[in-house]
C-alpha cells in the first residue's frame, strides 16, 4: 500500500546550479557577486557547450509552470534561511517571536521589507539541458523582473504553438544584452530570452519525433500531444486536405524535398489514397499542378 502523503509526492533528480555571476573580491579579500554575460555551468555542461557558454539547448520536464518556474516575493534571514515567501496577496511568514509559520497579507511591492530590500522577486528555473547524458535538471535562480518577463513571455509563446504543452519541446536560452534604468540612469544589463526551437519544430512535421533527440516522457501522451510532434509524424497525423498539402509542400520544400520524394513520402504514411473520401490522387495532382505553375 502507499503511503499516504508521501507515495504521491515526487522529486526530479537536481543535478545542480546554473548561475549568471561569480563571486569576485575587493583589495581587502572581501567576496562580492558580479555579474557576467554568460552562464556559469557545471563542468560536465562545459565540456558540451563551452566555459563561457551564452546560449543552451534546453527542455522542460513538465507542463506546469508552477513546477518549472515558480516565482515568489521572497526574504531571508542572516541566520534563519527563508523567512517569508509570498505572491503578492498571501504569505507564509516566519514568527520572529514564536519561530512558527504563519499565513499573512502580503503586499508586494508596496511592503516595508520591500522598500528596505529585504524582500525582492525571485524566480527558479528548472530545466534538462540538451546533450548533457545525465537524467535530471538543473537550477538557475534569478531575481531579475526582466528575465522573469522574458521567460514567462517565451512560455507562453510555445504553449500558444503546441496548444498548451510545454514538455520535451527543445527551447533555446539565451544571455542577451538589455537595456535598463538602474538608479535613474541607463546601463546595458544581461537578462534572459526563451524561445522555442523552430528547425527542430519544423523537422519534426516531416519526421518521427526521435529527431527532437531529446528523452521521452514517462507518461503516455499520444493522445493529446499536438499536431506538429504527434508519435507518428506531421504527415500521417494531420487530416488531409488541399489546403494541408499545400502548406506541407512549403515545409517540405524548405527542407530540400523535391516533387517526386515528396509524393513518394506521402504515399507511403497514406496520406494520399485513391479514395474520394479523403485526399485522392486526382487532387494531389490538382493541387500540385497549381503550385508548381506558381
């Protein structure tokens, strides 16, 4: 039997950090952080990508955003670690008198401790990164409001394109350059950017989902995974018509396919059949006569 409340909680495997500075030191050998334009990694994501690598392949694990990048109005203790962490209406507050957890309003920005810098937003990114042959993810913390938007925004741009997955899509990120207003005055600071990789996407449409060369999720997602990274390829997945042909044959045209491959290659997944019900060969030849006279 499980055990109740533990059976069902679960733990990806963290295989470490992943930072955006390094720890330098004043003339009096005191530490203080400062800030790079690069990511700096564990040796085992050097030897793949660099020492002073600023862009990574990345994946997620998971479709839940709460999982992969939570994001809190966070403050810590000299002593005590974390002492409260909020989302901008409720907070779990440390009693400094009691030592117990408490549940209070929370402020935001408008909180004293916020004013003082004692409280700021922090966010912690957890993701695979491709081609390192180790199971699990790696960490990256930031407190930049910058990088946070930009990561939510390149989050929702490849949910907007997979109708809501986000797991095992193969993403690109990126140190970039920004400009910002730091007290009153303008500096170019490195912040983060998200995107989806578009050639392994596309690849995808005209190939089995192997070619994304990433791990396969444990859970059985044929059902509802969409369109462009169905199990079975674009081809043989999408309910064909005139209007799909014609915008394969621009996909496959990009990727080097001539008429003949191409006809061949539909023919083979039963896209194109000599029944009337679907797409016939009659039509394909329609179609097809159409595009190539353009």
């Amino acid at each position: 039997m499980p055990i109740k409340n533990l059976s069902s909680r679960k733990r990806i495997p963290r295989l470490g950090k992943i930072r955006l500075g390094i720890r330098g030191k004043n003339p009096k050998g005191t530490e203080y952080p400062t800030a790079v334009d690069y990511f700096v990694c564990p040796d085992e994501i050097k030897k793949v990508y660099g020492d002073k690598p600023k862009r990574l392949n990345i994946a997620f694990h998971s479709d839940d955003i709460a999982e992969i990048f939570p994001q809190y109005y966070k403050r810590y203790g000299q002593s005590k670690g974390l002492i409260c962490k909020g989302d901008g209406e409720t907070a779990n507050c440390v009693n400094t008198d009691t030592g117990e957890l408490e549940e209070i309003e929370c402020t935001g920005r408008e909180c004293d401790y916020y004013h003082d810098k004692a409280c700021r937003e922090i966010a912690n990114l957890m993701f695979m990164v491709l081609g390192i042959k180790r199971m699990g993810v790696y960490q990256l913390d930031t407190s930049s409001v910058n990088t946070i938007m930009n990561v939510n925004g390149g989050m929702d741009m490849i949910k907007n394109m997979t109708g809501g997955k986000l797991s095992m899509i193969p993403c690109f990120l990126d140190v970039i350059p920004h400009e910002a207003q730091v007290k009153g005055k303008k500096r170019i600071v490195h912040v983060l950017r998200l995107e989806p990789d578009i050639n392994k996407i596309q690849q995808a449409l005209l190939k089995p989902v192997e070619v994304l060369a990433i791990a396969p999720s444990p859970r059985d997602e044929s059902k509802d995974i969409e369109e462009d990274l169905h199990p079975e390829g674009f081809i043989h997945s999408i309910k064909p018509t005139p209007t799909d042909l014609k915008n394969l044959w621009t996909i496959a045209k990009e990727k080097g396919y001539d008429e003949l491959s191409f006809k061949t290659e539909l023919i083979a997944s039963e896209f194109i059949k000599e029944s009337t019900q679907e797409l016939s060969t009659e039509d394909y030849n329609k179609v097809m006569e159409e595009l190539m006279v353009k």
